[in-house]
C-alpha cells in the first residue's frame, strides 16, 4: 500500500513539474513528465494535470493536441470543485484556442476563466486570465479593449506571468502600429525573462523582437531576431515555433526586396508547413507572399490566394490579401475585379479603425491599407474614381470625432504635466539645469497616451465625400485636391460641377521646394534680410508653377478649397503668387470640408485670451475687446489652461495669443504656452461643443504630423467639429501680429466669412503663414 501511495504522490510532483519545466524551456522534458503521470494520476489530480500538459503543448507549438487535451477535461472540471484548476484549463484551452485563429471561442473560454477566478477570489489566476484575453482582443484588432484589459492585469501578476503580459503588450503596440513603442517594452521583459530563466519567453521575446524590426522596415534587424527564436526554439525543441521564425524570416526576404525563384518554393513549402502546424494566419501570411513573388515572375498566383481567408486573422493580413487579389486580378486584366478587391481590403481597414479613438492609433492602422490604396489610386481611370478613393483614404485617416467618456486619471495626469512643464520652462528660462528631470515629464506624457489609447471609440464611421456631393457645395468655388501616386503628384480639379484629373510633376520636387520655403520663412520671421527674402520670392514663385499655374484655365479667379498632401500640408499656401489677395481655406479632404461646412451656426459668446510672456499677446487682445466689447477676457494670471479650455466650450469665436510649439514627432503634445502652463492637444477633447471659429496667434500651430491624418491642433479642433481655424504653420513676427489680427477682425465684423476676411487683410512675409483652415 505504501508503495502505490509513494507513486502517487511521485505523480503529483511530476504533475508540478510540467509547469516549472515549460517555464525554463525544457517542454520535451515537461511533457515526459506529464506522459509518465497521467498513467497514474485520477480524478481532480488528472484534470489538474490536464491543464498544465495544455500548456505545455501549446508552447511546444502542438497547438491541435493542446485544444483537445484541455477540451476533454473542461466538462469534469465543471462539474468538479477546484476553481484554481478550472480557471487554468480554461485560461490554456483560450489561448490554444486564439494560437489558432478561432477568437470568438476564445474570447468564450477566457471570459469564462475570469468570471471563475473572480468568484473564488483567485486574484493572480484573474489577472492571468484577463492578461490573455487583453492578447486575444489585441489579436483580433480592438486595440483599446485590449489596453484596457492589459492595465487591469498587470498589477496582479509577478514573475513569468508579468514578464508574458509585457511581451504580449509589446505585441499589441506592434498590432497598432508602433513599433518604435514596443522595442523597449520588448528589450526590458526580454531583460527581466533571462535574468530569472524564462526560457520559454525568451525566445518568444526574440520573435516579437523580430516582428517589431519588419513593421519598423528594419529587414536585416529582423532577420537577426528571428534567427535568434529559431536556434531557441530548436534548442527547447518547440519545433512548432520554430515554424514562426521562418515564418518572419521568409517576410523579412521579400522586405529586404528579394523576389526569387527560390523564394517562391520557400513561401509555398513554409505556408503548407504552418497550415499542417495550425498557425492559420501565419499560412495566409506566407501564401500572400508566394503570390506578390509570383506576379513578380510573371506567373499565376490566384491559385496560392484561393485558400487564403479562411481564417479571419489580423486586419493587416485581411488588408495584404486583398491587395494580394488586386494584383492578381489586375494581372490578368481584371479591372472591375482588382477594383472590387481594392474596396474590400478598405471595407477591411474601415471596420478596423471604427474601434479606435485615439488619433494616432487612427493615423497608424490606415497605414495599413497605404499600399492597397495607392493601388486602387493607380487604377482610377477618370477624375471620379480617383477623387473617390483618395477622399475613401483619408477619411479612414481622419475620423469625425464625437466627445470621449470622461476620464479622470487622464485629466489629472495633464494638469500635473502643466505644472511640470511651467517648472521645467522657468528652470529652462533661467539657464540653470532645469528643476524637473524630462523623464519625469516623458512618463507623464506616456501615461497620457496609455489613458487615451485606452478609450472606446468615439468616432463616427468613416463618410468619404463623393464627386456630385462636393460640386453642389462648391457652388462658385473650385475645389484642387492633391494627390501622391508612386511619386508622381497629381490633382482633382471639381469646378462648374465637372471634376477633371492633372498631372503636376514629381512629389519630390514639390517637397524639396516646401522645405526651402520654411526654411526662408523661419529666417525671415527672424529678421529681415534682402537675400534670403528674395530666396522666399522665388521658391514661392516655382511652388505656384508646380502647383497652381497649370490649373489655372479650370480655376480661373474662384475662391479655392485646398486639399494638399503629405508635405504640402505644411505649406504657407498665401505665399504662392496666384493666391494673392483670393479668398481660399486649407482642408484635410473635400469630406472633412463638407464636414465642417455642415456645422449649424448657433450663437455663443466670444472669448479673447492673452498667454504670458508675449510682448504683443496683451496689445493684440486690447484692441480686439473694442470689437468685441462683450467678450470674455482671459489675461494674465487669468489665462489659465483649464478656465480658457471650458471658456472655449460653447464659443462663436476664440481668439488666443500666445506662445506656441508643435511638437515633432508627438503633434498631440503641440501646445499653447499659457499661465500655468501648456493648453495641449489632449486638454481639447474635454470639449462639449468645440468653438464654431478659432484664431490662433501664434507661431507654427496650425503645422500637422502624419501625413494626411494632418495630427496637431488645428486638426485635432477641425475633427472635433470646429469649423474654421486660423493658424499660422510657419513662425510669426511677434510685432506684426497685433496690427494683422486687429485687421482681420475688422473685416470680419463686416459679415464676411473667415477666408474672405483673411484675404482681405493685407500680409507680409511676417504674417504669411497663417491660413483659414477648414470650412472658411
């Protein structure tokens, strides 16, 4: 008797050691245990066994044999009285599950783990669970869900689990767009996996190390990492995963712009080995690119992409596989069907990006279909189809937005990175070593975003504008909208209701010339100086030849709607000579102007605001207040962040002078100096009914980042539905600004619209780059 009591218990430490084993590495090892223990254990101890031999063979990459090992004890588990055991079967069975693209069921089983856990007050087992169901959410898309889940688990786990939450979390900022965010996450758990001998997550940490390098476009850096998971995988005898690795590997060849032969039988031979493995989205993956190589050969490949789909997968994938079809179909003279596979893979993005709030997350997920909509771009055949999908484009960049749910842990994040920021500036003022170390300022900042990215959408759908939607709008105008097609810059001219297709010159001509300009402009806002004015003179001159001059037979002397592109959004359009004196607004896309210009008008006070340490902001703001002697006057110490921000609630007209900065590089951080510190991007979301027409006077704030999701303020405001901003995207002359403001308020007050009164206020290089932007 004691001899059977020796092998049971015998067992039962078997039984434990299938976990600690998996966890350093040793799966063979894990699994010979767990082989040798289910011969003897019963009962409750065999369902436990159970689920840690699930996880074993799901990190062995036998993702089938995990799924059935976990199924077949679920029912006595339910049925049983171990909740601890039940919530980690439950927990293996969804991620098995999610490995292998069913993420509906997996969603199933790990809502279900936590509502167990939750109940036994199991604590760690629930953040285990939720940390997994934050991976799932992350890979079928909905990135907040998937942030919000991460944040609530993270503070419930320790050790391997902690260390597997981050890499997942790395992942998903991969899955959204930002690699560049997820390599330190990455490069501190893969630190934290070896120092405690997680063997297992270190070489998961290499592939997703991997995967970050290729969404960065780094092929080489990826083909290291990934050669680095293989040899470990090898090594742990995960041979499953080791499928991954090549897997990225083959990615990074047709990255590194290899388009072979060989690379073809490998794309074939890899994609049939991860479908035999189970990695569903993987096989799709390695069969898009079998075909992107064959079309490059000049084969066939519609019989490579006819399995692919079968499985939802990523967006990203979806979005390939139908430019995959594009092409195919395009290839054999298909046009009504590579155009039809270019609105679904844009179908595909839309119904990705409806999840997302935050504007960056936005901007980053359309870059997905970048490649799929220059396609559709360069299959237009008349002004109409291209006018349609460059407005499809850019609405999926750019959402109409409506106000967020409040958030009072953000809220509070920004008021305290106010304060930092005015000590940071003093300290900075003083020429002293500034009082607040920047990391300090860095985490605030990054806490913001973590907060924002979180949210719920709180964006309509996505309305793109089409062509007799905007020619009844229009009325006497013309609309020009720009677009980049494979270097080439092209316009839409929609004027007498007859849109019309042009082909100005080269992108990098326009762009080389937009960078003299703001550099000319930055110089001279300085001080003037003859050369470099004349420098100005002529570079807007060759801008006007470029851009405007062949248009003019359509155009005539219209009043404009201009929808510039990529660089061109930073343009100051008044120095070009045809746009002397003519009335003409800026807009991210002809739907973002109809957007605008449906904004009912309402009454509403006026608010005038002065910021600190501007020697004009004050003068400006005095003469202002004869115009409008009803205003609500914010100066000095009253020209606080947060009392301006809820003045601006519910405005007719803002006007603000002060200090600005666009932020390179982070434009929702650009911001208006005020006296407790910055009015930011961010402050402006807490707005209910954002003004109907803002001024800001101040330098370069009406400058965007990330193309033509155009990310700063005055897009922030334009999205949130103000209708016109007047922002300046170059630096101002302080001095000049008191006398243009007055001006164009004046002319304003007369009853003409924001773009009229700014063209009928007279500039100098000083004043050049404010624009109306907008419905104008």
């Amino acid at each position: 008797m004691a001899s059977v009591s020796d092998a049971y218990a015998a067992a039962q430490v078997r039984m434990n050691l299938v976990g600690l084993l998996t966890a350093q590495g040793d799966v063979t090892g894990a699994l010979v245990h767990a082989r040798e223990a289910e011969t003897v254990l019963e009962g409750p101890d065999a369902d436990r066994l159970a689920a840690n031999k699930a996880c074993a063979l799901a990190r062995a990459g036998r993702l089938d044999e995990a799924h059935d090992t976990a199924a077949r004890a679920l029912p006595r588990l339910r049925d049983g009285h171990d909740p601890a055991a039940l919530n980690g079967l439950l927990t293996n069975l969804g991620l098995a599950r999610a490995f292998r693209g069913d993420y509906d069921r997996a969603e199933e089983a790990l809502e279900e783990a936590v509502s167990v856990g939750e109940d036994a007050g199991l604590s760690h087992q629930t953040a285990m669970a939720k940390g997994n169901l934050a991976f799932t959410a992350s890979r079928r898309g909905d990135v907040p869900r998937a942030l919000r889940l991460f944040a609530e688990a993270e503070p419930g786990l320790t050790g391997e689990r902690l260390a597997q939450c981050r890499f997942d979390q790395a992942e998903t900022l991969i899955v959204a767009g930002l690699p560049g965010e997820a390599r330190p996450v990455l490069t501190a758990a893969l630190d934290a996996a070896m120092a405690h001998g997680y063997r297992c997550d270190v070489a998961d940490g290499f592939l997703l190390l991997a995967h970050a390098e290729l969404a960065d476009g780094n092929a080489e850096q990826a083909t290291e990492a990934a050669e680095r998971a293989r040899t470990t995988f090898a090594q742990q005898n995960r041979t499953g995963w080791m499928l991954l690795a090549e897997h990225v590997l083959l990615r990074a060849r047709w990255a590194s712009g290899e388009r072979s032969p060989v690379l073809l039988r490998s794309a074939m031979a890899i994609a049939d080995r991860l479908e035999t493995g189970g990695w569903a989205d993987a096989a799709d993956e390695a069969r898009i690119v079998a075909a992107r190589v064959a079309l490059s050969l000049g084969r066939p490949a519609g019989h490579l992409l006819a399995p692919v789909g079968r499985s939802p997968g990523p967006a990203s994938a979806q979005i390939a596989a139908w430019h995959a079809k594009a092409l195919e179909r395009s290839a054999r003279d298909d046009h009504a069907g590579a155009v039809a596979a270019v609105r679904a893979g844009l179908d595909i993005t839309e119904e990705h990006v409806e999840v997302l709030d935050a504007l960056d997350l936005r901007a980053r997920a359309a870059g997905f279909a970048s490649e799929l909509a220059e396609f559709g771009l360069h299959l237009a055949r008349s002004a109409r189809e291209l006018l349609a999908v460059e407005e499809r484009r850019r609405a999926i960049a750019r959402p109409v937005r409506v106000r967020p749910p409040k958030d009072p842990e953000r809220a509070a994040a920004l008021t305290a990175l106010r304060a930092l920021s005015i000590d940071h500036t003093a300290g900075t003022a003083r020429g002293g070593v500034p009082s607040v170390p920047p990391a300090d300022i860095a985490d605030l900042e990054a806490t913001i975003r973590a907060r924002t990215r979180r949210r719920p959408s709180g964006a309509l759908p996505p309305r793109s504008a089409e062509a007799t939607a905007v020619a009844a709008a229009l009325g006497d105008r013309a609309l020009v909208e720009l677009i980049a097609i494979g270097g080439e810059l092209h316009a839409v001219t929609v004027a007498d209701g007859r849109p019309r297709r042009h082909h100005l010159g080269t992108c990098g001509e326009a762009h080389r010339e937009v960078g003299l300009l703001r550099y000319a402009a930055r110089r001279l806002a300085g001080h003037d100086d003859p050369q470099t004015l004349t420098a100005f003179d002529g570079t807007a001159d060759r801008l006007d030849r470029l851009l405007l001059a062949p248009l003019s037979p359509v155009l005539g002397d219209r009043e404009l709607v201009i929808a510039p592109t990529g660089a061109l959004h930073g343009l100051p359009w008044a120095a070009l000579p045809s746009l002397a004196g003519r009335p003409f607004t800026i807009v991210p896309s002809a739907g973002a102007w109809l957007h605008a210009r449906a904004r009912t008008p309402s009454g509403g006070h006026t608010v005038l605001v002065a910021g600190p340490d501007l020697n004009h902001a004050e003068r400006e703001v005095a003469a202002l207040r004869r115009l409008y002697p009803d205003a609500l006057v914010l100066d000095g110490p009253d020209a606080r962040a947060e009392p301006v921000r809820d003045a601006l609630d519910g405005a007719a007209v803002a006007h603000i002078a002060a200090h600005g900065e666009f932020r390179e590089g982070n434009p929702l951080f650009s911001r208006l100096r005020l006296a407790d510190g910055p009015l930011m991007v961010h402050d402006l979301d807490e707005l209910t009914v954002p003004p109907g027409l803002v001024v800001l006077s101040a330098c370069d704030i009406g400058r965007a980042a990330e193309g033509d999701a155009v990310l700063g303020m005055a897009g922030a405001l334009l999205a949130l539905g103000t209708a016109t901003v007047i922002a300046s995207v170059t630096p101002v002359r302080d001095e000049a600004t008191p006398i243009f403001m007055t001006t164009f308020h004046q002319a304003l007050a007369t009853g003409r619209p924001p773009s009229q009164a700014l063209a009928a206020t007279p500039r100098t290089t000083a004043t050049t780059g404010f624009l109306a932007m907008g419905a104008g």
